[in-house]
C-alpha cells in the first residue's frame, strides 16, 4: 500500500513537472533515439487505442517521469470559422478540441499503461456539432441533424492496458475501457499525422474509424516487433446524443485486426467487425464492416491510404468509402495538407429517403495551409484555411444547390510546441 501511495505521489510530480518540461524540436526529433518499449518497440508506434503509426511518425508532446511512472501529455486545439455554402448553407464560430495523457510503470514483469482522453467540444461546438455538407446525419432533439459532424464526447477513452513478453520475440497485451477503442478501423484521423493541420473528420468517418469512442472495449493482442494479431468484444452502438455522459457500457459486437510495420517509414493494417444491431438514440441494423489502411511517414511528409465499408445484414453488397490524406511540412513554418474522399451515401445517410435514389455516390477534395505564428513553450500556433470542393450526382442538385457544393474553414490552431515519444520508458 505503501509502494502505491508514493507512485500516487509521484505521478502528482510528474503532472505538475510537465509545464516545465523540455520539448523536442519537431524537426529534431529523429536525430534523438526514441524510447525503446516491449520487444524493442520504439514507443513512438503507438497511436489511437491499440493502433499502430509508422516508427517515423512525429508526435507534438510533452512527457516526464518521477519513480516508476512516465507520464505524456498531448492534444491539439482549433479555434474555427466554419461556412460551407449552397442550398444548405450554414456557418458557426467554434473549436475542435481533444486532450490525451497517458501513464505507465513497470508491473507484474510487463507494463501497465493508462489511457485517458477528453474534449470540451460538447461546449464549444455545441451538442449540434459543427456545419460539414453531406456528412451522415443523426438524430438530435427529436429530430435530425443533416449536413453537421457531431462533437466528441467529453470522455472519449478512459482504458486501461498491459503488456507482456510471452518469449523473446513474442509479446502479449490486454486492453480494458469502459470507454476506448477496438481493433477495428485505422489509426483514428485525431492521431494520424497525415491529417494533424486539418480540423474537419472525414466523409467516410462513419464506415471507417468511428468507433474510436465506444463505451465498452476488450481486446487482447499477440504480437512480435513487426506483427500485430488482435481480437476485440465491443459495444457497436454509437454514442447517444448527450456527449457530456458515460453512456451504458455494454460487449455486444466483435472484431479482429492484423497490423504490420515492415519499416520505421510504414505501417499497414487490415480489419473485419460485426457490429450488433442497436437501439436507442442512434438506430441501426446488425451490420459487418471491414477495411484496410497503409500509412507512410517520410521525414516531414505523412500520408494515409484507408479503405472502408460497411456492409448492412441482408444488403448484397458493401457500402464503399476510399479516402487518401497527405501533410507535407515545406519548413518550420509553413505546412500544406489535403485529401480526396470516395464515398457511397445511402438516402437514409442524407435524410432524404424517398426523394432520391436509394444509394449515392459522392465525392470531395479538400486542401489547406497553415503557417506558424508563434512558437515558444509550451504552446505553438498556426494560422490556416481549408477549402472543400464536394462532387454530387445530379439528383442532390436541387437539395444542395449545385453539383459542387463547397465550405471553407479558418482557424487558429494551438498544439504544444515540441515533439516527444508517445510510449513510455521502462
């Protein structure tokens, strides 16, 4: 007990030592070797729940130890002008908003890692989420919200996980949240560095990474320095309308996913879910998903490929999405990023059922700039825009206007100033 309230202590020391930490320069970060974890693992691989990045893959941050704890800090703020045009114009000042920490020690001859994740987006986006045309609608109030991408949740992970080597090259590792993510989808778009200057989710977030806030998650993992096997039992309803509650916790759906990092520069990941029908708020039919990704970080440029489909029980074929994202840092001062999106809409997805075809196929590309306007520790920060061109077919002409309905977002983004590894030290 004693052991415990003196680690208790101490990652009090860390928390308040973080201020005062020292960052790594995003440029410099690979000239320092980063933290090495189970198998030898560079620490900087981990991503959103269990995901893998490439090694290569930068990490604004800050972490520190005291005792037998690490502790790491990271997030990311924008602060929006968001005005998208047409038939279905809106706009809303606001901010996206996310804050991650993650804990660990030594335990049991492993590592025991906390996971934590929150976001004030409830407050400033509202509970009605920000303007995004054609993004899925939902329920809200009573009735539907169309052409808005909902915020996140004030508690999107709360998990804890352990790892332990079963050999000298094989490894095995448990993860448990009452609010976290399975092994199904990519890297969720929040941690890819493919899309860190870019303030709005993607079309296909819905058939791709969604479930990065699922409330109830297990997934046990096998895995060597190179190979990642894992299988989950999760909750497959998404969460309700109230994002500032822990919705019920439930293990009603499954998935599996295998992960591969062939270099430090690479990182692949195939996936198959079966999500169980829900209820409630947020009404859909059992229905399987599967998909793919490849991910790339070379020095200052990250790309992601990630194909993603939903496939309803009864429909005969797979609703596809297909969306490639790339940020190329030119300097220290001037970033350009952009992505172009595939994906196929239901009626139901618009709320526009029985005015038009059943199934749409639709389109975007998006592209944007951000430069630095301030960087001195803690916080570095940016000016950018980001324009949208979307591409419908011609029956949603009359609904949206024209065939290339178009938005723009202006932003401040604030992130910390300087890069560190994600994992800790052991």
């Amino acid at each position: 007990m004693k052991s415990w309230c003196t680690d208790a202590a101490a990652v009090a020391v860390v928390v308040t030592a973080l201020a005062g930490a020292s960052p790594l320069s995003g440029y410099a970060q690979h000239e320092h070797e980063p933290e090495q974890g189970t198998l030898g693992i560079p620490s900087t691989r981990m991503g959103s729940g269990t995901a893998w990045l490439p090694d290569a893959a930068p990490l604004p941050g800050y972490h520190a130890s005291a005792g037998r704890w690490t502790v790491m800090v990271h997030g990311n703020v924008f602060l929006q002008y968001d005005r998208q045009f047409g038939t279905r114009a809106d706009d809303q000042f606001g901010s996206v908003n996310w804050l991650m920490a993650v804990a660990e020690r030594p335990a049991a001859g492993g590592t025991l890692r906390f996971r934590a994740m929150a976001s004030a987006d409830p407050w400033t986006l509202t509970a009605r989420g920000y303007p995004q045309l054609l993004q899925v609608a939902e329920p809200y109030g009573g009735g539907i919200l169309t052409d808005r991408q909902h915020p996140h949740d004030v508690v999107s992970e709360a998990a804890v996980m352990y790892e332990h080597t079963v050999g000298t090259r094989v490894a095995g590792s448990l993860y448990a949240a009452p609010v976290g993510e399975p092994a199904l989808g990519p890297v969720t778009y929040l941690h890819r560095p493919s899309a860190a200057y870019d303030p709005a989710v993607p079309l296909g977030h819905h058939s791709q990474d969604v479930t990065h806030t699922s409330f109830g998650v297990v997934t046990v993992g096998v895995f060597t320095r190179s190979l990642r096997v894992e299988a989950s039992s999760f909750n497959g309803a998404h969460p309700d309308e109230d994002r500032t509650n822990f919705d019920a916790v439930r293990l009603d759906s499954y998935a599996t996913r295998v992960s591969w990092n062939p270099g430090a520069e690479w990182s692949a990941a195939a996936w198959f879910g079966h999500l169980a029908a829900s209820g409630g708020a947020h009404v859909h039919d059992a229905l399987d998903r599967f998909g793919a990704s490849v991910l790339r970080t070379r020095g200052s440029w990250s790309t992601a490929l990630v194909y993603g489909a939903d496939l309803p029980v009864g429909a005969g074929h797979p609703l596809n999405t297909l969306l490639l994202e790339t940020t190329l840092e030119l300097n220290e001062v001037n970033a350009v990023y952009g992505r172009a999106e595939y994906v196929r809409r239901t009626a139901a997805d618009l709320a526009l059922i029985g005015s038009v075809s059943r199934e749409l196929d639709i389109g975007a590309v998006s592209v944007g700039y951000e430069r630095r306007v301030w960087r001195r520790a803690p916080v570095a920060a940016g000016l950018g825009a980001r324009g949208t061109l979307n591409l419908v077919p011609e029956e949603l002409r009359p609904f949206y206007g024209s065939r290339t309905p178009a938005g723009l977002v202006a932003y401040l983004q604030l992130r910390p100033s300087g890069s560190a590894p994600m994992g800790m030290s052991r």
